[in-house]
C-alpha cells in the first residue's frame, strides 16, 4: 500500500482533534451570518455588522487552521510508516470497523433516524476516497482542498440533520473533541486500533510518542484559535441588544460551550 493511503490509526484519532474547528468551518459554508440572524431576529444593521466580524476573524483563523492541518498531515504519515505491510493491509477493514462504531455513537446520541443513519454513514464513505486522494498531493498544495473538502463533507452530512439536530451535533463534537484531549482515553482507543493491528511493543511506544509530538505541536495553535473565537464572540457581542446576548448565550450552551 503507498504512502499516500490514510493511516486508520491517525484518521480516528486526529480527527476529532479538529472537531470545533470543522464545525466552524461548516457554519461558514452555510453563510454563518445569515443562520444566526434567523435564530437571533438581526435587523440588517446589525447583520451587516455580523458579517463584518465573521469576515475578520475568518481572516484570522485561516491560516493557524492550516498549520494545524500541516502537523496532522505529518502525523499520518508518521504513524503509517510504522506498519508493516500485513498491518497496512488489514488497515481498512479496521478504519472501517472504527468508522461504523464513531458514526453509531454520534447517531445514538442526535437520536437521529435509521434512515438519518444511513444516509449520513453513505456520506461519510463517499467522502472516504475523496479525502484518501487528497492525501496524496502535496501538503502544501492540498492544504486548501482539504478545507473545502471538509466543509463540502460538513454540509452534506448537515443536510440529513434538522436545525436542532445540527446545533446538538456540535455539542457532542466537542465534548467528544474534550475527551480526545484526556491522555487516558487517547490511550485506551489507541490501545484498540494497537490490538486490531497487532502492533509490536516498539510500534506502540513510537504511536504514542508521534501523537504526543503532534498534540504539543498544535497546543500553541489551538489555544490560538480559542482565544480568537473567544474575540469572536465579544464582537458579536457589542452588536447584540440584552434579548440577543441571553438568546446567543442559550445557543452556545446548547453546543456544549459556555459563552
């Protein structure tokens, strides 16, 4: 198997590790100024000015997204050089055993639909090669494909929710993305795609070390990030009236963050 396959491994643990960053990236898509202004009652003004903010921030928060992305993109390759090729072979049907588990937790927890659960695992398979393929260029030419890759991926799947469903999804991203960040469970469901793939001793010592290497590396980044959506939302606060903020306050609460 070539380099350029997606480390099973990497996919289940990195991903989640952009959780809150693929969300905003989803309501960007969607035009974030005009969702929040039906949910808000914004008069024009005042969704002008919204869209003003979210412009500026986007501008921001574009490029520290794609540094993130740069040291995700060196950890799956890291993580793949370790396989041997019997590993890499039966990586995919263990992606794809770990990728049914995550999308049944996700459904179970919306309560979405049998039909919403299929058409969302459709989705996210459909999207599987697409981003197998993006993985192949070069990281500095793909970085900004992967992006719109992975809005388009947030918007098909954002398509099978309803509104309230949508809002509940990106509280459970985070807490699952908070989770991630627990050194124990990072461990533990390392320690099941360890077991599936029969990782030696030193395999899994070196998984350990480049996935520690790689959460040091983004914790200045993300904490950046944070801090910017933090500006963000102090913002879009000096442009709410008190009804708006209470209202705004409820919506964030609902998504698993307190404003």
């Amino acid at each position: 198997m070539k380099r350029n396959a997606i480390a099973g491994m990497a996919v289940a643990i990195l991903t989640l590790a952009v959780g809150t960053m693929s969300l905003r990236a989803e309501e960007k898509k969607h035009d974030r100024a005009d969702a929040l202004a039906a949910k808000l009652a914004l008069n024009d003004e005042q969704k002008g000015e919204i869209r003003k903010v979210f412009t500026e921030f986007e501008a921001k928060m574009d490029p520290i997204e794609d540094q993130v992305w740069m040291v995700h993109h060196e950890a799956r390759a890291e993580l793949h050089k370790l396989l041997n090729n019997d590993q890499r072979a039966k990586m995919p049907e263990v992606v794809k055993e770990e990728c049914e588990k995550q999308l049944q937790a996700f459904a179970t927890k919306l309560g979405l639909t049998d039909q919403q659960k299929q058409q969302v695992e459709k989705t996210a398979m459909q999207f599987e090669k697409k981003f197998k393929d993006l993985a192949a260029q070069n990281p500095e030419n793909a970085r900004k494909q992967f992006r719109e890759l992975k809005h388009e991926l947030f918007t098909a799947v954002g398509q099978e929710l309803t509104n309230e469903e949508r809002i509940r999804a990106q509280g459970v991203l985070r807490e699952e993305f908070h989770q991630w960040r627990q050194p124990e469970f990072r461990r533990e469901h390392l320690k099941v795609f360890a077991d599936k793939l029969a990782l030696n001793a030193e395999q899994r010592t070196q998984a350990e070390k480049i996935l520690t290497d790689c959460e040091q590396r983004i914790e200045k980044p993300v904490a950046q990030l944070k801090e910017l959506h933090e500006q963000e939302l102090a913002a879009m606060d000096k442009v709410l009236n008190d009804e708006q903020r209470a209202k705004l306050k409820e919506i964030m609460k609902s998504r698993g963050r307190n404003q």
